[in-house]
C-alpha cells in the first residue's frame, strides 16, 4: 500500500453483552487511536453485532471487500457462545479446525493437564490462518487474509496490537488541532460551513458543550496535511476571537 494514499479500517464488536448493555466496550477508541497514530491506518466504520453466526458471516464479508482491513473482538474464548472463529471460517469458506501450533502454544501455557476440552477450544480457527501473539494469556488470535480476529478483554486485545504493528500498512496519520471557543454553535456555523465547502482534504468538527450554564463550542480539525491543519485552525481561531469567543487551543484527546 502506499504511504500516500488513504488506508481504511473497520471494527466489528462481537457480543450479545456489549447489546445488552452488561458490558461497556472499550475497543474502539484504543484501536481506533493506535491505528491512526502508530500505524497511519484510519477507522472509517464501528459495528456491533450479536453472538448470532449469520450476523457474523455477513458483516464480515460485507466489511472485508469495503475496508483494508477489519478487526473483530468478542467472542473467542473456551464457552459455547464463543463463535467468531468458526463465523470468520464459514465467511472465508474454509475449515475450521484444531490449529497445531495454536495448540502448543496452549499446552506449554496450561500443561497437559491443565488443558481441558473448553480451554482447548481457544486453539481452532480458520485454517490456514496466522496468529496473533497474546503475551497474557497465550490464547491467540488469527488473522485470515485482511480480517484479524482479536479478543474482546481490552488488555488483551491491547497486547495483541503490539503484536500486529508490524503486520501491518497504513499511510498518512490524521493529525487534529482543537480549539475551544465561548461561543454556541450558531454563532460560528457559517464561518465553519464555508470552510467545509473550501477545503476538501479537511474534517471540521463542532462540539457543544455547556459550562456554568453558558453555552460553548470545542471545534477540532483534521487532516493528513500539516499546513492545511494549521492554516484552517487558525482561521477559526481568529474568527472565534472576532466574534468575541475567548478562543483557545487545547490537546485533543
């Protein structure tokens, strides 16, 4: 892939927990950050999808033919609603099977008598897939052409992250430059509205917020382009300043 060109991703959050409002996913914005900023690659596309193997199929195939790549989590583990794997299998239409290598690296982990039936289910995947190197718990995740099929516990998933920087190739980071003005949204919507239309390569985002009762706006910009960064932000910050918005650069998180 080239450098100069824009690499997209999606992430596909498997499991009926994360619907069922149980548990609160933590994924998207760790992934979505670490690829852009350690690896060049932008998140164009977040899923949630149930524990439901048609479901699976289908997003995946859809997903994989839109996107450079698509990471999964949820849904490997040793229980019987664990199903990604076997999902990512039948939308690749190959085997899914026990993995010999994936099974070493269990047995040496757990000892032979450590391993039991659920824990020895973590070894099968796609077949013909690669692993994905999980230092914590060695359960591994796979990746199987352009879709990587990762762990849905954030330190896990995290880890596995590192193990993939090098698998992967993205291009131009997306660098952002925030400022945070006292005006409301209406006050600076046509200066924003014109610059949207008279600066293609450039994404400008409002956001409201309210302190002590007054009424405020953070406005971020990005883009792959440094001069364009520094050119637009500093037109908004002046018409802020104009307007008499106390305009001030802030990080962006």
């Amino acid at each position: 892939m080239s450098k100069d060109r824009t690499v997209t991703a999606c992430l596909i959050i498997i499991g009926n927990e994360i619907l069922s409002g149980r548990t609160r996913d933590a994924n998207l914005s760790y992934l979505a950050k670490w690829l852009n900023e350690e690896v060049g690659i932008q998140m164009r596309e977040a899923r949630v999808i149930p524990d439901i193997e048609d479901t699976i199929v289908d997003t995946v195939n859809e997903c994989r033919a839109k996107f450079d790549y698509v990471f999964t989590t949820g849904g490997i583990g040793p229980t019987h609603d664990d199903i990604t794997t076997e999902a990512v299998a039948k939308a690749f239409g190959i085997e899914h099977d026990l993995l010999p290598e994936a099974h070493e690296v269990l047995k040496e982990y757990y000892g032979p008598e450590g391993l039991t039936s659920a824990r020895a289910r973590m070894a099968y995947g796609p077949v013909g897939s690669t692993l994905i190197d999980n230092p914590i718990s060695k359960a591994p995740g796979f990746q199987i052409e352009n879709v990587f099929i990762m762990a849905g516990i954030p330190q896990i998933m995290q880890v596995m992250c590192d193990s993939l920087k090098h698998s992967l190739t993205g291009g131009k980071p997306v660098k952002s430059r925030s400022i945070r003005t006292e005006l409301p949204e209406s006050r600076i919507a046509k200066v924003l509205t014109e610059l949207d239309q008279q600066y293609e390569h450039v994404d400008i985002g409002s956001y409201p917020f309210f302190n002590n009762g007054k009424a405020g706006t953070s406005l971020v910009v990005r883009t792959t382009e440094e001069d364009l960064l520094i050119e637009v932000s500093d037109i908004i910050y002046q018409s802020a300043f104009e307007l008499g918005g106390n305009p001030v650069f802030e990080e962006v998180d």
